[in-house]
C-alpha cells in the first residue's frame, strides 16, 4: 500500500552528546581510584557493607555445604552428597565474585573467620540426619534469596554492575533452593 509522503510522521532522532574530552580529563585525574568514576551513585561505604555481609553468608553455605557432604550418611546419601558438594563449590564461585567486586570497589574482603558467623545472613547449622541436613541448607537458600532480593533493589541503577552481579547469584541460589525442595519430595 503507498501512503502518500505528506501523511508520513517524519522523526528527527534525539541528539546524543558525549564530552569525551571531560571524560578523559577526568580518568587522567582520578587514575588511582581504579573503578570508582563520578558516575558511581551508590553509597560505597554501604554497598561494601551489604557485599561483606553477602561474603560471610556466602562462606558460611560453603562451610554447612561441605560439613553435610562429610557427615550425611543413609541410602540416599550419595547422591545427595554430590549435590551438597556442587552446591559447595557453587557458593565458593559466588564467594569469590563477590570479594573481587568488594577489591574493585575499594574496600577490602573481611574474611576473618571469627565475623563470618556474626555478619552471614544465614545460620551454620548441620543437621543430625540427612533431611534435616537438606531443610537446613533450604532454609539457608531461602534467606540468601530474600536478602539479595532486598540488596538488588537496593542497587537498582546506582551501582548496576553490582547489582548484576547480585542478579546472576540470585538466580543461581533459586536454582539450589529448587534443587533441595525437589529433594524433599
């Protein structure tokens, strides 16, 4: 069909500027801050606060992963070890992620094993069976999934590289917590 050309809304694209040379004025500038720009909104003092605490809850999964793993015994043992060990490994990996961001941002991972327990979001709790052992790591899950939800919102635009981060760990907590439900059925 041929519309005449009058009756076509033509739209100019809006105009986009960048000031590069202020943006590479800047960076010779503040070189030694690393990662941290003047667009970085967020307060840095609190998202390193929130990411510690992320590291501890992190390190204590990690820990209840693999004493359940050591401990868990009964018919359905095996393959439930290998998944506490996954999980284990799986938690470690967010660990990591979260301590280089914490490095990233100028602050320093607290990984002194006496705050761990004090700053982890979830409890160390091995339970004397393997359901238990299961319901334990599930509500552990359950806890990490609602307090990086909260983080992330937190988050939202004034640090989306974090949040991102915290996303992509999120989705995978969902995914272990799924895992143990399904092994409760």
């Amino acid at each position: 069909m041929n519309t005449p050309s009058s009756t076509l809304a033509v739209e100019k694209p809006s105009q986009f500027v960048m000031d590069l040379q202020a943006i590479r004025d800047r960076a010779r500038r503040h070189v030694e801050e690393g990662a941290m720009t003047s667009s970085y909104q967020a307060d840095r003092e609190t998202v390193l606060h929130l990411l510690n605490d992320a590291l501890a809850t992190e390190w204590v999964c990690v820990l209840r992963y693999k004493a359940h793993y050591f401990v868990a015994q009964g018919i359905d043992a095996e393959a439930v070890k290998a998944e506490f060990k996954q999980h284990a490994l799986e938690e470690e990996a967010h660990a990591d992620r979260i301590a280089e961001r914490i490095v990233q941002l100028g602050g320093v991972p607290e990984l002194a094993p006496d705050g761990l327990a004090k700053r982890s979001h979830a409890d160390y709790a091995v339970g004397p069976d393997l359901k238990t052992m299961i319901k334990e790591d599930l509500i552990a899950e359950r806890i990490a999934i609602e307090s990086y939800t909260e983080m992330i919102r937190y988050l939202a635009d004034r640090d989306p590289t974090t949040r991102r981060m915290m996303e992509e760990i999120l989705a995978q907590e969902e995914e272990h917590a799924e895992e143990l439900s399904s092994l409760l059925v």
